[in-house]
C-alpha cells in the first residue's frame, strides 16, 4: 500500500466520479467543477508521487485513460441535461474529444518507439563507447517522462472552457478552451516526431555491438562476475564490487538483466548488461579466463558454455541453508567456499561437488568487521537483533520474528543491568507472511516504546550539544553525497545516454566512500550511545552495525556467518525447536552460540558473556569456529582470493593451449592422409580432382 496521504487521495479520485455524474444529472455545472477538480488534483498527485495505489487502479480496469474518458463522457451528459445538446457548443465538445483521442494514438506510438530506439541492446558503465559511436542526447525529460498523464491532462483547457461555455450560455469562450487542447495536443505529437529518425537515434544494434567488441579486444578483461536475477537480488551482486575492485587481474562484471544494473551499486570495474544471450554468446571474451558466478540461475548457461574459461561458484554468502549445496553447483569447475566448513557442506550432502574441485578462499567481503575488544568503561552494552526474513516455504525454523521475537526483544529492553538493542530485520521481512510482517510490526513499535520510555528516564543522561553537532554533520554529508550523486549518477538519464556518458569519476567515487564512512560515524553520535533504536534501508549497514554492537542475536543465515568474523558473543535461535543438540548437529554456524528457544529464556547467558569476559565460555570455541567456516587471518582473504583467481586462470592457459595443439596435430594428421590428388571438404568428402 502507499502512504495514508496515498490512500486518501486515491479515495477521493475514485469518489469524485459518483459525484460527476450526480452533478451531471442534477444538472449543477459547480458541483461539477469542483468534483472535477478533486479528481484531477488528486490524480496528479498520485502520479507524482509515483503512488503503487496507481498500477492498482489499472489493475481494476480503472486506469489513466477510461478516468480521464469517463470524465468527458460526464461532460458530455451535462451539456445534454443542461438542454445545450444543439447548442454549437455541444457539438463542439464530441469533435473535440473524439480529435484529442485521435492524437493520443500517434502520441503513444511515437513515445514507445523512440523509448524503443534508445533502449541499448548492450548497457553499459565505465565502458568508453562514446568515442566509438555516436549516442545522440536524449529528448528533453519533459517530453517522455509520465508523457500519458501529460498528454491527458491537456484536455484541462477543453474541460474549463466548456463548463464556463454551460454556465454563461456563450460558446465562444468554449471554443477557445477547445482550440487550446487540440492545438497542445497536435503540438505535443510534433515535438516528439523528430527524435524518431536520422541523427537523434542512436546505432542499431550491429554497431553497437561492434563498438562493445572493440572495447573489449582493447581492455583484454581476464575475470569476469557474472551475475542474473531479480532487482531484490542485487544486493548479492553489490556485496562482491570491492572485491572485484581489488583483483590483480582486469576485472569485468556481466549483468542479464536491466533491473539488476539501474540497482548496481557504484563501482570503478567495467560494467556490461547484456539481455540477450544471443548477443552475449557473440560477445568476444576470449581473453577472460576465470568467470564467477555468484549465483545459480538459469542464465548462467550462456556464460557456462564458453569453453575457453574456467567457471568458478563464489556464492552470496556462507550459511547452512541448502542453497550452500546446490547440487547445480557440480556444473563448475570449481567451487569457492570461505573455509573449511563450505567443503565439509558438500561432502555431508553429497551432491557431486568433488573435493578436489573446492577451494578454501576465506571472505573478503569482511574485511570492515572489526574483532571486539570488550565493552568500553562506561558504556551500556549494545545487542544487535538481525532476524532474517521468513523464507518461501512457510518453514518456522527459518526465522524467529514470528515466534521468538518478541520475547527477545522484550528481555532485552527489561534487562537488568540495561543493554540497548538495535533491531534491523531482513530487507524482505514480511513480503510472504502476514504473521511475519505483523511481527515485525510489533517488535518495532516496541523498541520504540522501549527507547521513549528510556529517554524520560532520568537515569539515561543525553549530551545535547554533541548530538546536535553530529546531527548537523549528517545534513552537511547528507547533502554534499546528494550533490555528488545528482552531477555523477545516472538519474535523469536514459539508457542510452547512461551508457554513453556511464563512466565513474574516479575522485567522485573516492570522496563519496570517504562521505559515506564519514556519515556511519556521525550517524552513531547523532543519538545517545543508550538509546533502542529500529533500522531499516540500506543505511547503516548490516557490518555498521555489527561494529558497533557488543553481541548479536539472530537466526540461521550468513548473517551469523559474517558476524563470527568479529570474535563477539553471539545466539541463534531454534525456532522450530528441535532441540539444542540437534540445532547445533545440522548448522555449524551456532556450534559457538548460545541457543534460544522461542521463550528466549537463555539470553542471561548471552548477556553475561557481554558483561563479563570471565564468565563468557565459548569464547575458544568461536575462535576454533570463526577459522572452521572463514578460514585463516592470514594471508588476507583478498590475497587467498587473487591466489585462486591466478592459479585457475593458469589452468584455463594451459587447456586452451593444449586445445590448440590437439586442433593442429589432428589437422596435420588429416593433411597427411589426405590421397594425392584429391581436397579434403569441410564436410569430410573429397572432391575427384583429377581422378578417372
């Protein structure tokens, strides 16, 4: 749903329409007016806000143009009650209607074929097109963007001068209110005739093509991250950029689809989207040797097909969860897992990964976690509670916002010595359960109850002036980031012309990574280091909030996973209750964790551990685990990642140069059996040249 002013607005368009037509029956041409009124303002506003509760009405056969057609059509009938159906003026409104529904044909015609003609068949970033072909600038934003509603409100003109025509009994003013719309309109269809011929369409798709491949055969690229899926999976992308960033060889990342690169966090590597597989199939990419795939779709067979590269499954993340062991992943060449762990996994499931075919690479996207060094003098202990969402299959083991939540968070905010909680679910939290959604509900109004109740206490003492001083850091940062992404970003810009002018000012880049950490730092400050707080969106980060909890509850993800990268106390809950034992016999994750039951009874344990290093008992044991399932400190990650990435493009060489001279011995071979006299066809035949 929208928001409430959504809602409301939406309810006053759909009720505008019964009072049209009452009016219209009445007849009363200001009752009319006004409930006109409030449909268009209120029409207008949805589009704006680019309110969901819009594609809703369409959904119900209420959409833009039949609203727009009921309103004239009520027009109509007024004219009729008001006895004015010879009067000129009627007549004059059906021509009008009725030439303004003919321009919007050439209109919307006009408008997909030049979105059509400038949609690439290949998008791109950092990809230097722009001195390979000509892209032409876009048409001005005005003319395409929410063009239908545009177009449609010019009949406004028409409407005002026919209801003033009605009630003065003058046809003349109505006539001009009529001439007006018609002449926008057929002004609005001319303007957007010249962007779909000669110069101001960009190359068909062959050129473009070719300019790609030209770009390619100069960059060289060795690694490749491939990726597919749906633009809520882009986080699985985005989560491997700084890595890629770091490579020692040329890294290249190759995108499916168009949602998930308008999605794609920024990024200095060179991006390409490619929709189609015919076109990536034809795509020259015989210098890569490694491509990655961090996850298993479908599409990845248009990549896995090439021979020439070695195909490696990195995966979006390190948990327990049967996507760890897709028996899918038996179709690469290898399989990267963080540790030790990712290798027992398969073994375990035996789902034909060999053990020869895994390596042990570590995570370098954990690198910003921090390891914990205690609870500093003076501080409230903070305990972060990231749930994750509740999963396709309506399993109660794959969350504990359902079942357990609210105990969790209920204990957390009543403990006695205090401890703050942060509380940042899982961004799908809710999009398949009603029960989950409702949950989450709760447990966020409840820390929020929890944090006002603190702040009247006079036990929690709050240093104003900092916070106003950091608050006031954020706006600056805020609006300085702003300023970055609107002279930098592709906002504002089609397709087209982002793939002309998408390539990353490197300094740009690099001050907005400074902002951003310069953001998480005030951002902390801005409120009381005591005060429950509830985050959502992408800021702060999940690894922001990890550095700055003391412990962490949660449920059985990667999440658990990359917080064990930090050394802090941590328990997972076992929703479904099967038992402790057995909870920590099927997920190596929690072998180091305190276990919750959805009572969440045990959370003494967990907060003892917090409060007093002495008393924490598994602090060994997640050493012990942290190395099991991320491997070693040392070398870095990213050093044990470049390493992989050398030595199995070593291995790609060395087929394909064996390739080639197993290519050239059996071609030697076959010239050498060849009988004199006679041509050895490409279909394997000879030709009798010179034979009787």
């Amino acid at each position: 749903m929208g928001s409430a002013a959504e809602l409301a607005a939406a309810v006053l368009m759909v009720a505008g329409f019964p009072a049209l037509m009452l009016a219209a029956l009445v007849p009363s041409v200001p009752a009319f007016a006004a409930a006109a009124a409030v449909t268009y303002l209120a029409d207008h506003y949805l589009h704006r806000k680019g309110s969901y509760l819009i594609n809703r009405l369409g959904k119900v056969r209420a959409g833009l143009s039949i609203r727009f057609l009921i309103r004239q059509l009520l027009l109509v009938l007024l004219l009729a009650r008001l006895s004015l159906a010879d009067n000129l003026i009627y007549y004059g409104a059906i021509a009008c209607f009725i030439a303004f529904y003919g321009l919007q044909a050439p209109h919307g015609a006009l408008v997909q074929l030049i979105r059509n003609r400038r949609r690439m068949p290949v998008a791109t970033r950092n990809v230097d097109l722009k001195s390979r072909i000509r892209i032409p600038d876009a048409p001005p934003r005005g003319l395409l963007h929410r063009s239908a509603e545009k177009m449609l409100h010019l009949d406004l003109a028409a409407v005002v001068g026919i209801l003033v025509a009605a009630q003065v009994k003058s046809a003349l003013v109505g006539f001009v209110g009529i001439g007006i719309t018609v002449a926008l309109g057929t002004l609005y269809v001319l303007a957007l005739v010249p962007y779909v011929r000669g110069r101001k369409i960009p190359p068909k798709a062959e050129r473009v093509l070719a300019a790609v491949d030209d770009w390619l055969g100069e960059y060289k690229p060795e690694t490749v991250l491939y990726f597919s899926g749906s633009k809520d999976s882009a986080y699985q992308v985005n989560m491997w950029l700084d890595t890629m960033e770091n490579l020692d060889s040329k890294p290249l990342i190759i995108l499916r689809e168009r949602a998930i690169l308008n999605n794609l966090a920024p990024t200095t590597v060179p991006v390409i989207c490619v929709p189609g597989g015919v076109h990536l199939m034809n795509l020259d990419l015989s210098t890569v040797r490694v491509a990655l795939y961090a996850a298993n779709v479908g599409k990845n067979i248009h990549m896995l097909r090439v021979p020439t590269m070695k195909h490696v499954f990195i995966g979006h993340g390190d948990s327990d969860k049967l996507a760890s062991v897709n028996p899918f992943s038996k179709v690469y060449d290898e399989v990267w897992t963080a540790g030790r762990a990712g290798r027992d996994r398969y073994a375990i499931a035996d789902v034909g990964v060999r053990d020869d075919d895994i390596v042990e690479v570590g995570r370098p996207q954990l690198a910003p976690i921090q390891t914990w060094q205690g609870v500093p003098d003076g501080r409230i202990p903070t305990v972060l509670y990231a749930p994750t969402w509740e999963g396709w299959d309506g399993n109660p083991g794959n969350t504990s916002i359902v079942l357990a939540g609210e105990n969790i968070v209920n204990r957390l905010v009543t403990a006695d010595p205090p401890v703050r909680v942060l509380y940042k679910p899982h961004p799908f939290t809710g999009t398949v359960s009603k029960d989950a959604k409702d949950a989450h509900q709760r447990i966020a109004a409840l820390v929020r109850k929890a944090a006002a109740e603190r702040a009247a206490d006079s036990r929690f003492a709050a240093d104003g002036a900092a916070q106003a001083q950091a608050k006031a850091e954020l706006a600056r940062i805020e609006a300085r980031i702003a300023q970055l992404a609107g002279s930098g970003g592709d906002k504002g810009r089609d397709e087209a012309e982002a793939t002309r002018d998408g390539q990353v000012d490197v300094a740009r880049h690099e001050e907005v990574a400074r902002l951003r950490a310069e953001w998480n730092d005030a951002y902390w400050r801005s409120f009381p280091a005591w005060e429950h707080r509830v985050i959502t969106g992408a800021e702060p980060r999940l690894y922001d909030c990890f550095n700055v909890s003391d412990a962490m509850v949660s449920d059985i993800s990667s999440v658990v996973s990359d917080f064990i990268a930090s050394g802090k106390p941590y328990a997972v809950t076992d929703s479904a209750e099967v038992g402790a034992e057995e909870f920590k016999r099927n997920n190596t994750a929690v072998r180091a964790a305190v276990i919750l039951s959805n009572g969440a009874t045990e959370l003494g344990e967990l907060l003892g551990a917090v409060r007093d290093p002495a008393a924490d008992r598994l602090a060994e044991d997640r050493k012990e685990l942290k190395q099991y399932l991320l491997g070693p400190d040392e070398p870095a990650s990213i050093d044990q990642f470049n390493t992989a990435v050398a030595n199995l493009a070593i291995k790609a060489e060395t087929r394909n140069v064996g390739q080639e001279s197993r290519v050239s011995a059996a071609a030697e071979s076959e010239l050498a059996n060849a009988v004199p006299g006679q041509r050895v066809s490409a279909a394997g035949e000879t030709d009798g040249v010179g034979t009787a």
